[in-house]
C-alpha cells in the first residue's frame, strides 16, 4: 500500500529515508558559484551522510521476531477498568487571600458598546439537587460483574430510566446521578438485557444505586452572586452543566464541555465543527457560554492504512524499524481503540506492542480445550485462514499486540490488517507543518461568520425546549447575545533614535496596533566577525547559490539603516542537513571567534532548526539566527527583502544585548510617586502540569534586567516525579530562579527593584490558589534572602489566561456589519467575576479569524494598582516585544516565557531522540500502584545553557 496521497496525521517522512536526501552525497564548502569547486570529492565521500535505502537500513520483517512489549509477567496485574486518577503533589491549603477589585471598574478610554457569546441564566433560587453514588456493570460469561464501557453507560441508562419511568434524573457518565427529588421508591438495583445491533448479541446490564451522597442548594450559586459567600460553588455549577449536556450527549459526541455531531462528515484531515457549551458566574447574574469549535477525529481507517499516513511511508514495501515502532507507542497508540471485526462480534481492544510478523508468529495449537506449548505450533496467518477463512493480504507486515483494559495479562497477537482504528477518537497528537497550516486555514472563521453561526448553534439548540431545562424550571435568555459597556485605551509612546542624526529620539505612531520601523535602534553593537551558513538536504543548484550570495551581499547593507554594522565580511559555507556536520561547523566558527551565525535553512524540516538551537545555545553558546531560503528567495524576486529583514534584525538585535524600540510604561501610572519607582517584570510559562520522569514538565521563568524593561534574562527547568506520573501545578524552583534573577537586575542596574509584577501563564481556574499560595512565598522567600535588612519590593502577581471561549462583537450602527474590537479594547464590568479582580484586554489586531480577548486574574496586588493603571500597564507591555513592530496578545514577558519553554522542551527532545529509545512503557502503569507523591519527592533539574548564552535573549 502506497502512502503517497496520503493526507492523515503525521509526523513528516524521516531524513533518513532515500525519498527525503539528496541523490548524492556532499560535503560542507564554500558557497562561491563555482559548480565544479562546489563538492570536490564526491566521488570517494564515504561519509554517513547518504540517506539509507529500504533494502540496506532496515531489517527486513522476516527479521524483526522480537516483540517491542514487555513481557506479560512484567506487566502490571491490574483487573481495574477506571484509570486512577492523576495524584497532584501540592496539597490544598488557602494560605493567601485573592486581591479584590480596588474601585467598580476603569474610567480611561473611549466608551463603546460591545456583544458577547454569553446568554443570560434564569435559575431558580428555591431549587435543590440530590447527588447519588450509582454503578453501572455488564455480566460475564461466568455470572460476575465487570464495570460497563464508558461509551455504552449513557445509553443503558437511558434504557433503565425509561422502561422503569424514573422521576427527573441526570447522569455524569462516571459515577453520580441525580435528582430535585429524593428517590426513596426506587429499587437499589435494576437488570436490563440489550441487543447489539451489529451483532445480534445480547448483553444484560445492571444498575446499582448504592447510596445518596449530599444534597445541594442552588440558592449558594446566587450567594456567591451577590458577595454573601467567598468560595465559588463548583459542585452546584457542576450539577447544572452535568445538566445541560443530557439532551446533546443523546446524539453527539462529547469532549468535556464540546460537543460535535456524529451525523457530519469528516473531511480528510477528520476536522469536525461543533459548539462549547459552559456555565459562568458573573457580576449580572449565572451565564451560559456558548462558541463554535473545530477539532480532528481520528478516521476509521485500517491500521495499516494509518500508519502508512502517519509515518508517511509505505509499511507494507519498507516494514516499521524498531526505532518507528517505539515511537508509534510513545506518541500515538497507546491511547486508542481498536476494533476487529473478522469474529461473529465487534470487539475493542487497547494496543501495547508489536510481535513478530503474522508468517513468522506462532502459538501451541489449541486443542481439546488445552494450550499446550509441546502441542503443534502455527502461525497467526495460517490461524486466521483456518479458522476465518481469511487469507491475509499482508501476511509479512508485524503482528499487533492487543489487551483488553479489564485484564491486561491477557493478551492477543493479531494482524494489523484485521484491525481499524474506533471512529470518533479525538485525535490530540501533533499534525505535521502541513497540515496544520491546512487546518488553520480552515478553521479560520471571520467575527460575523462566527456571530452567525453562534446564534445558530442557540437556535438549534433550543434550551427553552429542553425538557430537563423546562422540569428545574431553568430557562436562557437565547434571542440575543448580552451586551456589555467596553472601553478603548490609547497606545504607549515608542521611541526610536532619529535616522538622520542617530541622537536625537522619535516617537513613532501606532495605528490599528501596528506601526512602522524607519529610524534607528535604541542601543546596537557593531559585530566583528560573522558567518553565513546555508544548510540544504539536496545539493544547491547554482540558481540557489546566487540567491544566497545576494542576501549575504545586501543584509549588512539593510541591517545598517537600523544601527547594526559588520565591521568584517562573512565566513561563507554550505552543509548538509546532518546534526554531526552541523555541530562542527559551530564548533569550528566558535573557535574561530564568530559572534553571531546566520543559517539559511534551505528545504529542511523542524529538526535541523532544532539541531541549530541545540548545538547553538546550549553546547556551544554562540548567537545563531535563522532564515528561510524559500522568504529570501521570493523577497529579493520582488525586490521587497528590506521588508522581509525587518522582523529578523529585530530579534537580532535583542539576541545581542541592543535595545530596539522604548515603550515608556511610565505614563500608564497616574501616581507621580510611582514614577520613581524601579519596577522589575516576570513572566512565566510550564509547558504541562502532568509529568513524569519519560515526559517532565518545562517551566521557564524571565525577568527584564535592564531600566527600559526591554532586556529580559530567562531560567528554565525540568520537573518530574521520581517514579509515575503527577500533577503538578506550580514552578517547584521558582525561589531558585528568582533569585538568581533577581541578583542580575541588581548587577545591572546597581540595585534591587523596589517594584515586582509577575505574570504567570499556564494556569488552570482551579489551581489559582495553589499557584497563589506557593509562588508568592517562593518569590517573597527569594527577596527575603537578597534584600535582608532593607524594605522588600512590593509584588503584584496577574494570571495570565489565553484558553477561554469568551468572544466580543463590535456591531457597526449604520451597516449593521460585525466586526473585530480594536487593540486596547477592555472589559472589565458585567460579564467579569463577581469578587475577585479580572479583566479582558485585547491588545492586538486580528491578522486574521476573531479577535481572542485575553482574560487577565490580579490574584495579588500589593503594590495597589488602580483598574485603569494595571490595565494600561498590561496593555503598553504588549507592544515591547522585540520580535515585531505590533502589540502582541500577550504581554512580552510572559511571550518570552513561553517561547524559552518551548524552545528548551524542543531542545530536552532532541537530545532524548539521540539516546536510545529501547525498552516500552505503558502511560497506564505510570499511574496505578504509585500512591500519592509528596513536593518533596518531585525532583527538579535546571536546564544549563552555555554561560555566554545564558543571560541573553536567545529564546527570540
């Protein structure tokens, strides 16, 4: 089976395939256009270098007869079908209170009036709700239980309550239903047979009530409402939205609070549209949020046809490498159903490895009720021809390993063609460069489109249909969207230095959250020595190599109008895209004294920027910049490439230490005394909370180390449990890399700031106060150490949260047209949390789709910002970011923190892909059997760059 045309999910073809290389192989040189100068011993080069062909660098199947599993008396003898849950390692405490709102909102700005995707909730205040502990099992062959599959308890239920005509109740789908009366008539078990209609099998169900649980009060949700009760009632909330699904769970597939139909039709990449759906309490009362949605589903396809698309070859002609099959289990197996349908019954089975192929693996025939290793062996492919009549296509492609949750010591060994992957899987795996620009595009969906089709969703929907909505006597306000009172806040100044004299400063104008670069940086550096290196997976033609030559002759030009100079011509190079080749490139420009390396990444994947990074940053510490060949080549065609260079010579700068543009954050404060202040920013960003020792968690910390606040330094950790897998939801070393960056501020600047705002992303609504709890006093212990005797800085500490579904319209009075807010657009009254102090701010111009507020939580203020300065505070340092001459959605500290994190995990990655990946492991195990872990127990691990590089922006 051919993989070509393939348009599933994957992960790229491999480098080391002969598809992927060049047609021959070459060695690094010089990129002088001289053809026959250009690889000189090509004829004898017996380098490494050459991609291997599928005949000499794979085994063949007929070889591959180890299994790639454990053994089953390795395994984990579980007979549970619930997965334990996920153990946190920081307990609940409620040491910090959260800031309240300092005044009833902001007064700065332009007022307007804005919609949202919020409708209002009408729910009763006289209303009670009963919760009972139930179970749901399926019977054995041999008369016992086993817990019911998750997908087919909503339906047995649904069965019982109506045949049995049960007064108003709701179900979970876990382990809780309930109820607005108490059910004292009810039996404490209930039988049930239902009819498979694939297979005319029958299967008898039973429902155990076993117990109530506790009764709750709605009236608690308005008490929180209306300031009489601080802790905001989850279980309640939780209860009604449990409620809200019922009707839409019948008929569609749920994903926490999303839902998509199964009547619909995925395209090829298995994209489906659907809705959001949750509750929210606000400062006007309960609210339902409801947004459009798009997510992937795997497709229903044959195994084999899904790993063709996956790894983007042809398992059937080149068979899965050892290598490939590890991989195929850490990053995307693991998770799913399978389904075989050669028996009389469909039956789901979960994979764990691979075996030896169908020809090769043999069992004890079975006979007279017996295995018997000294009976008879035979093969899965003569098994299946005897005893389905099924002649295998593929009788040399591997065996899959399969086991079925409740039992996983027993295991099959089947053939990948006689397995299809479950339909409806959400697929969370990583797409290719590929299609994720495929999907972007798709999902891209203008204000008024979405409008549109939000008002849709409620219309079909129907709530005030809703016959469990209409029983509670629950209703939505579904004709219109609420409308809140917004404000529009003016820009920062951003100076420049004048590109006439280099001296005098200009103030540049901002216009839709964008502006002009046309003077000079700040501060620069003029480098001594640089190189230029071209890295290709084929041979450059000569076509290619003039290109190059050009952006080398014309960027120390362009580079120079901003301040920037070169005060010597570059080492010029062309390598191969192989890691070794490139790391001793740098090596060699390293000793060579280069400061700073451009590549031009010519035809090469994710990988080689990677390998760059790594070598770069972490090994070598030397300044490297990428540029893509295929942007030099179409810029310097149209004759715009000054454009194209504007945005690298930003990042190039700050990566050498120069200043490029000065917002001046001071005019956000309206206190003259705070002016004098010296404020130091943080941000920071964890790339999971759940880890563990095969998977850590990557949190990375920046702090501004210069008094403009544009220079900002970055520590970044590891953090994972000795064994198993944990949720972890804060920065266990936040007090070490505070400190240290706390002792750079001052090296800098000759003291301490007496000033600290820290914002920190990544952070789920319910872990706001462990964050709180054990950050705050990390940070306070940090200045403690530092600051001894003299008075500590206050500290201001704002959540920073980018995943919410909340959505603002501007209607046009005249044309009626939905559009976009501006940048600077605030809400901060209405739709925001009753108590604590949150705001929304969209700082940046939608390029493209629906503009996407970011909601701002002030968990900690003692610095006692007013609404309208920490909003324009937040809002200014979203047009500091070095990267652009634009305001950013987030501010550029917690921007930076982001990309170190994710530029440090990618690093972790690759330096894990060069160690062996031998030996298999189950994420299940990782869970069952660890009890729970202690903070102490976690272990951590600062991720060390190269000194010189440390303390740079090398993340930009």
């Amino acid at each position: 089976m051919s993989a070509s045309g393939c348009h599933g999910r994957g992960r790229g073809k491999r480098f080391n395939r002969s598809t992927a290389g060049p047609p021959e192989p070459y060695r690094s040189q010089s990129m002088a256009i001289k053809p026959e100068k250009f690889h000189p011993g090509n004829k004898d080069n017996n380098t490494s270098n050459r991609p291997p062909s599928s005949s000499s660098g794979r085994r063949s199947n007929g070889d591959q007869r180890k299994s790639t599993s454990r053994s089953s008396t390795a395994r984990a003898k579980s007979t549970r079908f619930f997965r334990d849950p996920i153990h946190s390692a920081v307990p609940e405490t409620a040491l910090v209170s959260f800031a309240s709102r300092p005044d009833q909102g902001g007064i700065a700005g332009r007022q307007l009036n804005l919609q949202t995707n919020h409708f209002i909730c009408n729910i009763p205040r006289t209303l009670k709700c009963h919760q009972y502990d139930i179970d749901l099992q399926a019977a054995n062959r041999d008369g016992t239980w086993r817990p019911a599959k998750k997908d087919d308890r909503f339906i047995i239920l649904r069965k019982i309550i109506e045949r049995e005509n049960f007064p108003l109740v709701w179900y979970d789908e876990g382990k809780s239903l309930y109820s607005i009366e108490l059910l004292v008539d009810l039996k404490d078990q209930y039988e049930i047979i239902i009819k498979d209609k694939k297979s005319d099998r029958e299967q008898k169900y039973r429902l155990l009530i076993i117990n109530l649980v506790k009764s709750y009060d709605i009236q608690t949700l308005w008490d929180f409402i209306e300031n009489r009760i601080a802790i905001r009632p989850r279980d309640p909330i939780r209860i009604l939205e449990t409620l809200l699904k019922q009707t839409t769970r019948a008929t569609m597939v749920c994903v926490k609070n999303q839902f998509y139909d199964r009547r619909q039709e995925l395209d090829d990449l298995g994209l489906a549209s659907g809705f959001y759906q949750a509750m929210f309490l606000t400062r006007i009362g309960a609210t339902i949020n409801i947004n459009s949605t798009f997510t992937c589903f795997y497709q229903p396809f044959n195994l084999v046809h899904f790993l063709c698309e996956y790894l983007q070859h042809d398992i059937v002609q080149d068979g899965i490498d050892e290598r490939e099959q590890q991989l195929l289990l850490r990053k995307v197996l693991k998770p799913i159903w399978l389904e075989t349908h050669h028996g009389e019954n469909v039956r789901k089975y979960r994979i764990r490895g691979f075996g030896a192929s169908a020809r090769q693996h043999t069992f004890a025939r079975h006979v007279d009720g017996v295995d018997d290793d000294s009976q008879e062996r035979q093969s899965v492919s003569a098994y299946f021809k005897e005893k389905y009549n099924i002649q295998l296509q593929y009788p040399d492609l591997l065996t899959v390993e399969l086991y079925t949750p409740p039992n996983k010591t027993q295991f099959h060994y089947l053939p990948m063609e006689c397995c299809t992957i479950q339909a409806w899987q959400r697929s969370i795996k990583p797409l290719t460069t590929d299609q994720r620009a495929r999907v972007t595009k798709k999902t891209v969906v203008n204000p008024g489109q979405r409008y549109k089709a939000i008002m849709d969703i409620v219309k079909t929907r129907n709530f005030n249909a809703d016959r469990y909505l209409n029983e509670i006597g629950m209703s939505i306000n579904d004709d219109k969207m609420i409308t809140v009172p917004a404000r529009c806040i003016p820009p920062p100044e951003i100076k420049y230095k004048s590109g006439r004299d280099g001296i005098s400063e200009i103030v540049e104008r901002i216009n839709i959250g964008k502006w002009n670069l046309r003077n000079r940086f700040q501060t620069t550096k003029s480098i001594k020595r640089w190189a230029c290196v071209m890295v290709s997976t084929q041979k450059p033609n000569n076509n290619q190599l003039s290109i190059a030559n050009q952006f080398v002759g014309q960027f120390p030009l362009i580079i120079a109008q901003y301040g920037i100079y070169f005060e010597s011509s570059p080492i010029m190079s062309s390598d191969p895209a192989n890691p070794e080749v490139i790391h001793k490139r740098l090596q060699t420009l390293k000793e060579q004294n280069c400061e700073v390396v451009v590549f031009i990444l010519n035809g090469v994947g994710e990988d080689t920027y990677k390998t760059i990074k790594y070598f770069g940053n972490q090994k070598l510490g030397i300044v490297t910049q990428c540029t893509d060949f295929v942007a030099i080549a179409k810029n310097i065609r149209a004759r715009k490439l000054d454009m194209y260079l504007q945005n690298l010579v930003q990042k190039f700068n700050a990566k050498l230490g120069g200043v490029n543009g000065m917002v001046s954050l001071a005019r956000a404060l309206t206190s003259s005394s705070a002016r004098d202040d010296v404020f130091m920013f943080f941000g920071a960003d964890v790339t999971h909370i759940t880890c563990s020792r095969e998977k850590p968690s990557i949190a990375a910390v920046v702090g501004s180390v210069d008094s403009t606040s544009t220079q900002y330094a970055s520590r970044v950790g590891e953090q994972y449990p000795a064994r198993g897998k944990i949720s972890l939801e804060i920065i266990k070393d936040l007090y070490q890399m505070s400190t240290d960056l706390l002792k750079l501020f001052a090296q800098k600047n000759g003291c301490f700031p007496n000033k600290i705002v820290f914002y920190r992303d990544g952070v789920d609504d319910g872990h706001f106060q462990k964050v709180l709890d054990n950050e705050i006093r990390a940070l306070q212990n940090a200045c403690k150490t530092l600051y001894m005797n003299n008075p500590l800085p206050k500290i201001t500490f704002i959540i920073v949260k980018k995943r919410h579904n909340t959505r603002f319209f501007l209607q046009d009075p005249q044309t009626g047209s939905i559009n976009n807010v501006l940048p600077g657009t605030i809400v901060d009254t209405n739709i925001v949390h009753p108590q604590s102090f949150d705001f929304y701010l969209n700082s940046h111009a939608a390029i493209q789709g629906t503009s996407r507020p970011i909601l701002y939580h002030v968990l900690y203020d003692e610095i006692g910002f007013s609404s309208d300065e920490i909003q324009s505070l937040t809002y200014y340092l979203c047009h500091s970011d070095v990267r652009c001459t634009k305001a950013v959605s987030v501010p550029a500290p917690v921007h930076y923190a982001h990309l170190a994190a994710y530029q440090s995990r990618d690093a972790e990655s690759f330096e894990n892909d060069r160690k062996s990946t031998a030996g298999d492991f189950d994420d299940d195990e990782l869970v069952e059997g660890i009890g729970s872990i202690t903070l102490q127990e976690v272990e951590s691990r600062l991720i060390q760059l190269d000194p010189s590089i440390q303390d740079t922006m090398w993340y930009v």
